[in-house]
C-alpha cells in the first residue's frame, strides 16, 4: 500500500469530483469534469471524446460490485496529478491498486490514464 501523504483535499476540485462522480458510477456528472477532446486509457484500451469517454464512464465495472478507497495521491505539476485507488470486490483478483494520472486543461480533465499502480 502506497500513500504519499497528500491529503484528498489538497487535490484540485477539477480531480477531487471527477473521482467522486466516478466512484458511485454517475457518468454524467463525471463528464461535466472534462474537456470536449478527452483522451482516456485504462489498461491499454484508448477512449477519445466525450461522448466514447461517457459511456466508458456509465460501463467500466458495472458487472461487478466493489469499493474504492484512496491510498495515494502527488502532485507532479500543476497540470499533472496521480492518484492511487485500491479498489476490492467480484472482480477477478478481487483486490486491485491502480494509478490514476491525469493531465488538466485549466480545470477540465484532459487526460486520464488508468494503470496498474507503480510501486
């Protein structure tokens, strides 16, 4: 488990709300965070747009039951944060820790990368 003592509320609002919007799977408001020419990656598999970027939203996980904590999170720049997510649940492996790197645009999300956490 990583954690880099920076506090949730240190994060920029823009972050703070996407991952709060994200967590109880409400794409619409997760959205509103973005900017129209969103580029996302989970896991290698590429999603641009708003409109690929909502529905990745509404569907990522919703076959399976899970909770999602923060255990990490720093600041690289001002237009670069990495939080880390340790997600448990029905999915397979059932414990997974995962980086969150996002790259702003003034304060929309312009970019997000999911991955694996780096130890």
């Amino acid at each position: 488990m990583t954690n880099s003592g920076l506090r949730s509320d240190v994060l920029p609002a823009t972050v703070r709300d996407f991952l709060a919007a994200s967590t109880v799977h409400d794409a619409d408001a997760a959205s509103s965070f973005l900017v129209d020419d969103i580029v996302v990656v989970d896991q290698n598999e590429t999603f641009r747009g708003r409109d690929e970027v909502h529905a990745f939203l509404r569907d990522a996980g919703a076959e399976f039951e899970y909770t999602t904590e923060q255990i990490g999170a720093r600041r690289v720049d001002d237009d670069h944060w990495v939080v880390t997510l340790r997600l448990e649940g029905t999915f397979p492996g059932g414990v997974a820790e995962l980086d969150y790197r996002f790259t702003l645009r003034g304060n929309r999300v312009a970019e997000l990368v999911i991955g694996n956490h780096e130890a």
